[in-house]
C-alpha cells in the first residue's frame, strides 16, 4: 500500500526555504498573527485578481473600481492585526494604491492572461519504495500567461526586497521552487506545454517599485536529469525520512516572520 505525503503546491518552495519553519505551519498546524505588511500582500493581490479575472471574463472593471475594493478591505480585516509602529493603514493604504495603479497601467496591459489562480488538477510522484508525492491546491496569487512560444506562469509577489536596488532587476532564484511546481501542475491540468516562469514584483517599500522578471525555466529544476536529481527527487526523500531542516539564513528568518522563531535553537 502507498505511503501518500501530500503537500501544498505553493507551500513547497516554503519547505525547501526552512523545513523546520513548514513543519511548525502546516503539520503542526502553529499559526502567527498578520501583520499590517502581511495584509497588505493580500488585499494588492486581491484587487490585482479582481482586475485581471474582470477581463478575462470580458467585463472589465475600472482602476479605480479594484482600488475602492482593495481600500474597503484593507480597513476591514478579517481579524486583529499585529501593530507595526513603523508601518501604518495610512502608509499601507498609500503604498498600496500606487502599486495597483502602476500594475494596471503598466503590466497588466502587457500581459494575454489566460487565467488566474488555476485550480491544479492533483499531481502523484512516484518516490519509490511505496511512497507517493502528492501535489495539490490552486496557483495562488499566480496567473498563466499566453505567448507567441507557449505559455508561462506569471507569479505576482509583493513585499520587500523583490526587486535589487544594485541592478533594478527582479530576484528569481527564492522562487524557483514553487513556479516550477506550478509549471508542472499547470501542465498536468489543461495538458497546454509552458515555456517557462516569469515574476511580477510588486514592492512595497516607502517608495513602492514594480518590474517584471525575465522569463526562466523553473520546471528544468523540479525534474533534474540524468546527471543530477532535481528538487522534488530531493525534497521527497528528505520528507520521507521527517527531515524538516532549519535554515537561519532564509530572508524569512525573524520574530517577524516565523511562528517557531520563541522555541528555534538555530537562529542568533
């Protein structure tokens, strides 16, 4: 009989970032409270959802339409949010306005979107030894682009540190993981080929940037080849020995951030 280890498609690059940070979130079911930073990512990509889908289903909604949604809920959480004496609703609400409207300006028009946040159809992965890895959930936050050459996941990712301030280019290498399992997933759903991945960065720094990354081949990682085992091969076995390994270098390594971060032994 298969031995099923199920996981989240877009909780897997969060197990290759800190294990021992997913174990707490997802099996051990530990759960931190939002911050004013962290509801903001969810009400920009609310409203950027809204927009897109709104034209996808050929009736468009306005900017300023998506931008009185996005207002209304950012001031009507869902629950208590966590202070932040450095970042206010106001600022939050300023921060947030402008990169809606430079998104709706200046990448959704560039976009063919095909669809947004595509449910995945479950993917098995035969570890072997009678054990399975199973992939589901939806393509949060993500959307399927159509290009001359084929299709690409288009993820959008808000917060700080997306885009360099050396180069103005967008960081791709934290998000490999989970847009190349969405590639696959994505594939194994509607049977349409990807090309490759693509990031919308949306940062929401005091002066909020947008850019959009170049397009690179994030399944070639998940699958490996005949010289090398890819990451889903190398994150199966180490799932299926209960391996959850802390990683005291990941950007998401602070009290802010991490649930277990009171009761870790591996940060400074």
């Amino acid at each position: 009989m298969n031995r099923v280890i199920p996981i989240r498609a877009s909780s897997f690059g969060n197990y290759l970032d800190c294990g021992y940070r997913w174990e707490a979130e997802i099996l051990l079911g530990m759960r931190k409270r939002a911050g004013i930073r962290m509801w903001l990512g969810q009400v920009i990509h609310h409203a950027t959802a809204l927009y897109d889908q709104s034209r996808i289903d050929g009736l468009p909604i306005s900017v300023d339409d998506a931008a009185g949604e996005m207002v209304n809920m950012l001031w009507h959480p869902d629950e208590t949010l966590e202070a932040d004496p450095k970042f206010s609703m106001r600022e939050a609400e300023r921060v947030a306005l402008a990169l809606l409207s430079r998104y709706c300006k200046e990448i959704a028009p560039t976009q063919n979107y095909l669809s947004v946040e595509m449910p995945l159809k479950p993917l098995r992965i035969d570890l072997g030894g009678g054990w399975v890895l199973e992939f589901t959930g939806t393509m949060d936050r993500a959307r399927v682009s159509v290009t001359l050459n084929g299709d690409v996941v288009t993820d959008l990712k808000s917060g700080g540190r997306l885009i360099s301030s050396e180069t103005g280019l967008v960081n791709v290498k934290t998000h490999i993981a989970q847009t190349g399992i969405y590639q696959l997933l994505k594939e194994n759903t509607d049977g349409r080929h990807t090309i490759g991945s693509q990031i919308a960065a949306l940062q929401t720094s005091s002066k909020p940037q947008i850019g959009m990354s170049h397009i690179f081949n994030a399944k070639a990682a998940m699958l490996g080849d005949e010289n090398r085992p890819g990451l889903i091969e190398i994150a199966g076995n180490a799932l299926k020995a209960g391996v959850f390994l802390p990683n005291n270098r990941s950007q998401f390594c602070s009290k802010k951030f991490c649930v277990r971060w009171d009761s870790c032994a591996f940060h400074d």
